[in-house]
C-alpha cells in the first residue's frame, strides 16, 4: 500500500492507496474495469480515466467539471492539477501495460490471482465460476478454456472469448465435481447455446474475466503452487530443462494424452475428469522422477 499525506477540504490527512492489483479489493476491481469500459466508450482520455480512479481510490468527493473533476485540494488550479496528475503517474502505473494499440490506447493490464467475479448473472440466470487461482476446475475444463483462449488470441473472434467464458462460467449444480466444484457439467451439444448466453454479459466482464483467467494460466506456469503440502515450482517444470515439456507444440492436450496412457487416472475421459490440481501434481511427480533418473545416469 501507497501512504498520501495531504491536507484539503473534506479530505483525511492520511489515505492507504493500494499499489498493485492484488492490493486492491475485488469490488475495487470491478469497478475500474467498469470505469474504464465507460471511458473508451465515451472516448474519454486516458487522464480523465486516471483521475476518475485517483479520486475513487482516495474516497474524494467528485464534482464534475469539463472533461476532469474538480480538485478539492489547497493551491492555485494550475498546481492542483499538476499535483493530480503526478499522483497518477506515481500511485497508477500498475493499472497499464507500456504496449500500446495501433490506436495509440494504452490497456489495462492485470496480474491478481483471486476471481474478481466469483459469479455473473445473464438474465435471471446466475452462473458460478472458478475460485482463486483455478483450484477448483477439472482438468478438462482448464484445458478447454485454455484452448478457447489461446484461439481468441491467435483468431480475435470474439465468439472464442464466449466460448471460454461458458466453459468457466456455469449454472449451480446440486453435485460437485471431482474438483469439488458445484456447476453444471459442460455438454459439447450445449456449448453453443452456453457461448451465446456468455456472449451476452456486459464488455467489462468479458474483459476482466479473461485477463484474471490470463493471469492464472501465466502463473500456472511460472509461479509456485502449495499441493497437498508441497511446494510446486511451476517454472522449472516448464523450463527449457524440462525436456518433454519444452518440446516444439507441446501443450495440454499433449499432457491429458501422456497421463492417460500412463493409467495413474485412467483413460482420457477420466484425467479430463479429474481435478487441474491433481493433474499437476502427477506431472510434478513425473518431473521429480525424470531428474532423479537423470542424475542416476549421469553419475554412472
């Protein structure tokens, strides 16, 4: 957390302002996706959006005036405006990536791991989605919204990115699945009707859930996850040191293929089945077992 200190009109002396995504509460969140989806609807500048957020983070009172808020700070407008503007380029830089579209427009970008959007409703359907880091999806479920994903990335249709969304995001169910959670399963006949129910939830939703999903799919590779105990070093597992995992078009099919025929689940059906996390915990296993034979080698 950032600490600002300044004195003005109804304004504590005194004001926390988180300083990275995950410092931020998830209805904080929410609201800057939203915030932000308004200003580029509106076609509003990047500094009128920066100060909409400043304003909100210190709890200020805002008062509409032209294209910025009034400042309720001490000093001449001329100076005001340029303290805003260097709390935002000080308090704000974590909001944005430094890639700019071929418009000029700078993205927000995202890095937090909990789900800012435990659940979204369509209509007078209200659909459940994964918790904080993707502890709860099976194996199956991960992969086919990871591979919705990776075609919105490679396609831009947006159709792609409903895709993945219906397979996160569904209707309660009474049954919880091996991975403990309680939706719906996905129905390959269904997907189309799922896709186009997502396809109807606000543009910030979409946005922010498929960048919170992004996030996770980047840490799931390159962070350090706690199974059952042990530490789980993502990284190493994907590194060029691991050579079975860094070979050329290697990706989670190939995983759900290797562990199937491997019968430590059983067949593919069922690895897709099965809990994302016990799936990794098996491929961490296997990892262990390769380097232990490899140094075996080496030493004889």
């Amino acid at each position: 957390m950032n600490e600002v200190e300044f004195n003005g009109l109804g304004v504590a002396k005194k004001v926390s302002v988180p300083s990275s995504w995950s410092e931020l509460s998830t209805r904080q969140v929410r609201w800057i996706f939203r915030e932000y989806d308004s200003c580029l609807l509106k076609s509003a500048s990047p500094l009128e959006f920066n100060v909409r957020v400043l304003y909100y983070l210190l709890g200020v009172r805002l008062t509409l005036k032209g294209a910025l808020y009034d400042v309720v700070f001490k000093g001449k407008p001329g100076q005001r405006d340029e303290n805003v503007y260097l709390m935002c380029e000080r308090l704000l830089k974590f909001l944005f990536s430094e890639i700019q579209d071929d418009k000029g427009v700078v993205a927000l970008t995202f890095d937090a791991l909990e789900n800012p959007l435990p659940w979204v409703r369509v209509g007078w359907r209200r659909l459940i989605g994964p918790s904080a880091l993707l502890q709860d999806l099976t194996f199956g479920e991960f992969r086919h919204a990871a591979d919705a994903l990776n075609a919105f990335f490679r396609s831009k249709k947006i159709g792609d990115i409903s895709e993945c969304i219906a397979i996160l995001y569904r209707p309660r169910s009474r049954h919880p699945n091996r991975a403990g959670r309680a939706v719906e399963p996905a129905s390959p006949s269904l997907l189309e009707r799922d896709s186009a129910r997502a396809a109807r939830l606000p543009s910030w939703q979409k946005s922010l859930i498929m960048m919170w999903f992004s996030s996770c799919l980047h840490y799931l590779q390159t962070g350090e996850i706690t199974i059952n105990g042990e530490r789980v070093r993502m990284a190493e597992m994907f590194s060029s040191d691991a050579e079975d995992l860094s070979a050329p078009g290697f990706n989670w099919n190939d995983l759900l293929v290797e562990i199937a025929k491997e019968q430590s689940i059983g067949n593919i059906s069922q690895v897709d089945d099965e809990s994302l996390y016990t799936v990794i915990s098996i491929m961490w296993h296997n990892f262990k077992e390769r380097k232990r034979y490899e140094s075996i080698t080496k030493a004889h």
